[in-house]
C-alpha cells in the first residue's frame, strides 16, 4: 500500500524557503543536500557555524520517512526538538532522560509516520527494541551528528560510536551522512573507515572561520587580563571562559560577577539541575557570560557568542579549533583570547609525564600538546598554522595578535646554553631547581636561598643580567615548548635536561624565540608568567 508520503515530494529549495525563510544555500549544503536525496551517502567536514544541520534537515523533510540523528549531545535534544517544533517540523527524540510513557509517544509517532526528524543517543541503537522500531518505520535517512566520537585517538571518543557501521549492515539501502566540525586529515580516514563510508561523497569545507580574531597573550594575573579584555572590548556581550579545573571555575565566575559582569559556572561536578539552568540561562539571555570546563559547548548553538576566552592551556589544537569555533557563528567579529604561560607548560607536561596508559598514549598525548605550543609560540600568522593543522593552506589573514603586531624573533642560542649549563652544574651537585632561583641565579641575586646554597660561585652565577626575570622566564617556557628542557615529575616543578638539551649545549643546533612583549602596568613576576 502506497503511503501519503509517496506524493510529490518539495525540493530542497522550496523547504528551505518555506520552512526557514532562508532564500539560499550555502557552501556545499546544496550538492550534500542533493547526494542524500538522490540517496547517496555523505562525509562532511565542515567548521563550526558553517550549517551542518541543514544539510541532514532539509533532506529528511524532501525524502519519505523519518530521518534519524545519532547525536551524543542528550543535554541538548530538547532543545533541538523544540527548535524544530517551532518552525513546524515534526521532531522528537529518544534518550534515557525521558519517561517510559513519552518515549512511547515519540515511537508511536514514528510509526505512524508523523516524524519528519528523530533524534537518538548513539546507545540506543545497542537496544534491540530500538532496532525493532525503526524496521516497522520509514527510515530517510541515517544522520550520524560529531562523528569524530567515532575517533579512538580524538579527544572526545565515545565507545557506543564504535558500532554505528551496523547502521549501514542492517539498511543498506538508507543514505547516511556523517558530519563533524573537528578533522585532521588522521581522524578524516578513521571516520571514513570506521563508519564504512569509504565509497561516500566526502565534502570538506575551508575550516577558516575569517571573523574569528585569534589572539594568544602572555598569562600574567589572567582573570584582571580577562577582566581588562571584557571592559574594554566585549561590554555587555555573550561570551564563553574556559578553565582547566572545576575550582577554577567557581573561583573565575566569582570574580567576574564581583567585577559587575554576569557570569554563571558550568561543570561537570555541578548539580544536573544547576547545570541545565545555567545553560539554558546563557542560550535564552543576552550578555551572559559562561565560565566552564570543556564539558560545556558541544553542540551549543548560540549564534552571537562574541569572545571565547581560554584560561589555561587547551589540551590539543582540535580542542582550541573547536572551542574557539563556538564565538561568532553569526559570523560577525568575534574574538578567540587565549592567556598563556610557563606555568601552564611546565603542568601539561607534568599531567603527561604522570598519566595513565601506556607510553604510545602519553606519546600521543606529547604530540597533540607540541602543536598547542607550535601555535602559542608560532611568530607566524596564526590561522595560517591552525589551518596547516587541519591540513589546509591560507594567506596571513590580518587579523590575528601576530599579523597585527608581529613579533620580532631573536637567536636565543647563548641564553639558552648559559640556562642549560646552569642546570649542568647543579646536576653535578644532585641539585635541581625551579624557573625562579634559576633566574636568580642568571641574574646574580644574591637573595637568602642562592647565599645558603652557596650557589654565588657557580660560574653562571650572574651571567644572565642582559636579560629581565620576565624574559628569562619567556627562554624557560619557549626551551620547553621546543623540548630543549624538561619538567620534573616531582610535582614541583622543577626544571632538568631533556634528550635535546646536548644539541644546544654542544652549539649544535640554534634556538630562535619570540621576543617577550613589553608587559604594561600590572604587577609582573606572578608566579604565572
Ligand atoms: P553547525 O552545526 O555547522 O555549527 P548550524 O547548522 O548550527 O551550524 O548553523 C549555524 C547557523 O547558520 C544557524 O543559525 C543556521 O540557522 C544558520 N544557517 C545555516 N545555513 C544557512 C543558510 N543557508 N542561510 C542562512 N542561514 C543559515
Ligand atoms: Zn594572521
């Protein structure tokens, strides 16, 4: 028997219209739309805000049956069902939040084909009964939402990816699309192949987001830097603060609401209900400011995000790109800021060093930590290195912190040797530091600790006066970044030689760095630098 649904069906354009009010596609959606509805499968790279959603929307309203979203975003499919709702398309979602009764009434809806778009947690695609229902349905197709979950060596991996292949084993014939907005080349295969989509059209956008400014500053007292950014550049905007621990989150939220700007903490160790009212209160209110972990942003779609702020050192280059993505998906101008310094160095490196799992995992962890710190010190544009990252080319864009004030770059060679060879003699000594009496040292301090120790008469002892404390400190934390000096896993931060450290002391090899910016009025030689 025929079903209603085998009418004339609209095209893309018209639903578009008629639905959204938008008058035209963009980018790729029109040819991703069209390679669903003629149903092909699709891969698409493509960056945050560049409206992936309506490449699986619009086709799921042109074809027969329901389309299904696989998406890991729970927290959010009320959201995206409501949002649906109100433009008039049927949309439901089943995740283990719901009662067993309104899970019955979305089945029962799909059913009767009454739902242009069903959302689904991945996990319930283990569930049989689940698998059940959507053969007694008509399926549009199959849309598979943050497909780099699939990715084992990415950071956001999810087990219940893994087995979304039974999706195209079990019904071959419905077009799939995967989507995601985070790619190197590495995690672009892996998606590909774990997913079986091998022979699907693959579509990758630019992933340069152009109203983005990126700026990477040195971290010296960060939250009156953070203060100081949001007065004088973002008064009164919507905006996201990340931070590495749940402390300092509350403490960073409290500060800024003590400053007189609105600011509400977001974390995984907050109360359900407090969290899912801080985020709804930051997506239905204006100027909010949200000071999280990364545990909040996937899938948040708040187009007028005006700044990203990052507190400390993000983990990856993907983490950076995809939280960054989150400000300006209006694409009005939008900044991503992040503080930087020693002190963030010297504790990724010892979270490494300390980490579980095996020593591939930690050298894995090495690299995605070295191109952060590539990208922080780079004294090239930075979008330029963010899109090489992601395997792309691009010009000097203009409209980052090193295109507007480039910094200069210097031959650190002998500063570095007379730092190594310090380390050297202390070695010989059984003595190890950190960055501050080394300094000291350098700069011929004769404070309390270098006279018990004795250390006046080490013969780099005031060797290093042509340099400021905060300039040595700029060598320490770029010798680190380089790997040409390691970090202690005492839990003190101590400072010792790295494989490397020969080729500079045996003047094998020259090390340039990036001249220390001048550091205006705030108190300098925080313990941050
Ligand atoms: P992504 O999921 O890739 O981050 P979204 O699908 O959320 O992006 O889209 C970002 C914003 O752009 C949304 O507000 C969306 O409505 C809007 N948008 C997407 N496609 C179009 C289009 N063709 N015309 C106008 N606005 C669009
Ligand atoms: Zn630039």
């Amino acid at each position: 028997v025929p079903e209603p649904d085998d009418g004339p069906r609209p095209t893309p354009q018209e639903v578009l219209q008629r639905v959204w009010g938008y008058d035209a596609f963009r980018g790729d959606q029109a040819e991703i739309i069209d390679t669903l509805v003629a149903g092909g499968d699709a891969l698409v790279l493509m960056p945050t805000g560049g409206g992936k959603s309506l490449c699986y929307q619009v086709p799921s309203l042109v074809r027969p049956g329901t389309g299904i979203v696989v998406s890991p975003l729970i927290a959010l499919m009320q959201d995206q069902v409501d949002a649906l709702s109100a433009l008039g398309v049927r949309a439901g979602f089943l995740n283990s939040t719901q009662q067993p009764h309104e899970r019955r009434a979305v089945e029962q809806a799909f059913l009767d084909s009454e739902l242009d778009l069903l959302y689904l947690a991945p996990e319930r695609l283990r569930v049989p009964d689940t698998v059940d229902l959507l053969d007694q349905g008509r399926i549009a197709l199959f849309a598979i939402d943050e497909a780099h979950c699939v990715s084992q060596w990415g950071h956001d991996f999810r087990p219940d990816y893994l087995q979304l292949s039974m999706v195209h084993e079990r019904w071959p014939d419905v077009p799939r699309i995967a989507l995601t907005a985070t790619a190197t080349a590495a995690t672009h295969a892996e998606i590909a192949s774990r997913l079986q989509l091998e022979d699907a059209k693959h579509f990758v956008a630019s992933f340069d987001r152009p109203n983005i400014q990126y700026r990477i500053a040195p971290k010296d007292n960060p939250r009156a830097q953070l203060v100081d950014l949001l007065r004088s550049e973002h008064p009164g905007d919507a905006g996201i603060v990340y931070c590495l621990s749940r402390a300092s989150v509350e403490q960073t939220a409290d500060h800024l609401v003590a400053a007189g700007i609105p600011a509400l903490p977001y974390h995984a160790g907050l109360d359900r209900q407090v969290r899912a009212r801080n985020q709804a209160r930051f997506l239905r209110e204006d100027g909010l400011v949200m000071v999280a972990t990364i545990a909040f942003g996937m899938g948040i779609d708040k187009p007028d995000v005006r700044f990203v702020a990052h507190l400390d050192l993000p983990k990856s280059v993907e983490g950076y790109y995809q939280e960054t993505g989150r400000a300006g998906r209006d694409g009005l101008p939008s900044t991503a800021w992040l503080a930087y310094g020693l002190a963030d160095v010297v504790q990724q490196r010892r979270m490494i060093d300390t980490s579980d799992g095996d020593a591939a995992h930690r050298r894995r962890l090495t690299q995605h930590l070295d191109a952060m710190l590539a990208l922080c010190e780079t004294v090239t544009c930075r979008r330029v290195q963010l899109l090489n990252y992601f395997g792309q080319s691009g010009e000097p864009c203009g409209n980052c912190d090193t295109c507007l004030t480039p910094p200069e770059s210097w031959d650190g060679t002998v500063a570095a040797q007379k730092l190594l060879s310090t380390i050297v003699r202390l070695d010989q000594r059984n003595q190890r530091y950190g960055v501050g009496h080394l300094v000291d040292i350098l700069r011929g301090k004769t404070t309390p600790r270098v006279q018990q120790l004795g250390h006046a008469t080490l013969s780099t002892f005031g060797v290093g006066t042509d340099l400021s404390d905060g300039e040595w400190r700029g060598v320490v934390r770029q010798l680190l970044a380089m790997e040409l000096l390691a970090v202690d896993t005492d839990g003190y931060g101590t400072l010792r030689l790295s494989p490397l450290s020969s080729e500079v002391l045996r003047g094998d090899r020259e090390v340039r760095l990036r001249r220390e910016p001048e550091r205006t009025g705030r108190s300098r030689g925080g313990s941050s630098g």
